[in-house]
C-alpha cells in the first residue's frame, strides 16, 4: 500500500469512522481483536503478502481500541515503509511512538467533531 493509498484510507475513515474493520480490508488492512497480556495495546507488522495485520488487545474499551488502531495505521504509513522489520517493545517514549499517539489523538477529535455534528 503506497502513501497515497493509506490517505485515502483515512479520508474514507473519517467520513465512516463506524466502519473501521470493514473498510480497513478494502486496503489490505485486516485487524485482528485478541486477548494480550495487559501491558501490550496492539502492534502492527506486514506479512511476506504484503498486507497488513494489526492485532488490539480485546481488554481495551471500543474508543481506546480505534485510537491504537489510528495509531497502527500512522506507523503503516510513515514508519513501515522506513523500517520494515522493526520488533521492539517499551518503546512508547520514541519519538516515532509519541509522533504516533499525536496523530490518532488527532483523528479521534476528527471523529468525535463529526458525530457532534450530525
């Protein structure tokens, strides 16, 4: 998925921030809602495919769940396409994970102006 494919992607989210699941497999994104030891939120990483698998904690509330979505999906786009094969964990204080909070902390407000406005 090129650039310009994963903007599209989040265009498309927010007008239907409803449907996260479905539209993310429109554009080879497939999450996956699994039980993770509590300290782990999610992570994302690209099969030999090609396509994306984002894996959330199921213990997580619906809200907390789209925002580590969104925030996988930043990393889809800006850090995957950089450093493919990236394996790490207590890394929440890089730059590239904080740059990551800052942007589906973001989208969420998108998402939460537009149910306020409808």
């Amino acid at each position: 998925m090129g650039h310009k494919d994963i903007n599209s992607f989040l265009k498309n989210l927010q007008n239907n921030s409803q449907q996260f699941y479905e539209l993310a497999r429109n554009y080879d994104i497939y999450p996956k809602i699994t039980n993770l030891t509590p300290q782990l939120w999610g992570f994302v990483y690209k099969s030999s495919h090609g396509n994306y698998y984002i894996i959330i904690n199921k213990n997580l509330s619906f809200e907390l769940q789209q925002k580590i979505f969104i925030h996988e999906v930043k990393h889809i786009r800006d850090d995957i396409p950089k450093h493919p094969y990236f394996i790490g964990l207590n890394m929440q204080h890089l730059d590239f994970e904080r740059k990551a909070d800052a942007f589906s902390n973001s989208i969420m407000n998108i998402f939460e102006n537009n149910q306020e406005s409808k």
